[in-house]
C-alpha cells in the first residue's frame, strides 16, 4: 500500500496546487486551474478560427490605429465593467468575496476557494487578466462583424470619457469646495 506524502502544512502533493519551484502550496497559487483557463481560451478561440473559416469569414488586410485604439479602450473598459462593478457581483460572487469598496461606484473582491474555482476567482478579480479574454472575444467580433463590433466598442469608449469627465467634475466640486 502507498501513502501520498502530506507536507508540515497538511496538504497533500494532489490538492490542485503543484509545488513547482516558487508555486508552493503556501503561496495557493492554483496552477491547475490557470492551465484549465488557458485551455478553454486556446479552444474558443481555435474553435472561433474553424467556424469562421468554415464560413468564409476573410480577416480584415489591415486594422486602422483607429480601430485598435477603439478596441483597446473598449477592452479596458469592460474589464473594468466585468471585475470592478457592483452590477456584475453577480458574476463574481461564486468565485470572489467582497474585500473592500473601491472609488465612484467600483468594489474590489477577491477570489477565494481552491483550484479551478480559485483560478476563476483570480481572474473575474483582476481588470488586467479579464482584459486578455475581452480583447479575445473583441477581435473574434472584429473579425466577423466589424461593423457591429465597432459600434459596441464605441459605446464602450463612450462610457469611459463618461467616466472620465464624472471625475473631473467631482476634482471640480472639490476644489471650489475647498
């Protein structure tokens, strides 16, 4: 009979997080579930290239600075939408816990759980992490439907100068204020 070996800290070597050099199991770092989400990614956007190819989508011969500056500023700010919002807690509830209120109407969670779940949560957490899997989703968009693509972008855009000068009137109420 074999016994997995258990640490001081009372894991075991097959609790999901693997004890690579730096990644011990102190730090959780679950990087198992991070190799889950990295494969999900890889197969939407393999099976998004397959599909479209199947359908004869052609791939734009260029992108205007202008598009790329449009969907890096709607990237950002649905990230921000995504990880930041109390309208989307919903979303992260299963995978984060409320760790403090941010500025204007932002909240910062944190992940919590083990595994997978924890890989979730450090993700849904994370404004720079979401961004890479809303820039995927983005360019799949571009790619097929510019059009409605730019147009959801631009509202996107839209939001963050909204946001933007909302934080300038309030800099402006507070400095008359003060």
């Amino acid at each position: 009979m074999t016994t997995d070996p258990v640490h001081e800290d009372g894991h075991d070597d097959h609790d999901g997080h693997e004890n690579h050099e730096g990644y011990g199991a102190a730090d959780a770092v679950p990087l198992a579930g991070y190799a889950v989400l990295a494969g999900i990614f890889t197969a939407g956007i393999g099976t998004f290239t397959a599909v479209a190819r199947r359908r004869g989508v052609r791939l734009p011969d260029r992108v205007p600075p202008w598009d790329v500056a449009l969907l890096g500023t709607a990237t950002y700010k649905m990230s921000r939408v995504l990880t930041r919002a109390k309208i989307t807690s919903f979303v992260r509830a299963p995978f984060t816990r409320r760790a403090d209120q941010g500025e204007a109407a932002e909240v910062m969670d944190e992940p919590r759980g083990t595994g997978v779940r924890r890989a979730v949560g450090d993700l849904v957490a994370c404004p720079f992490c979401t961004a890479t899997w809303v820039m995927g989703a983005l360019v799949c968009g571009y790619a097929a439907a510019p059009r409605a693509t730019r147009l959801a972008s631009a509202g996107l855009g839209a939001l963050t100068v909204s946001d933007f000068l909302h934080y300038a009137w309030t800099w402006t109420q507070q400095s008359t204020e003060s």
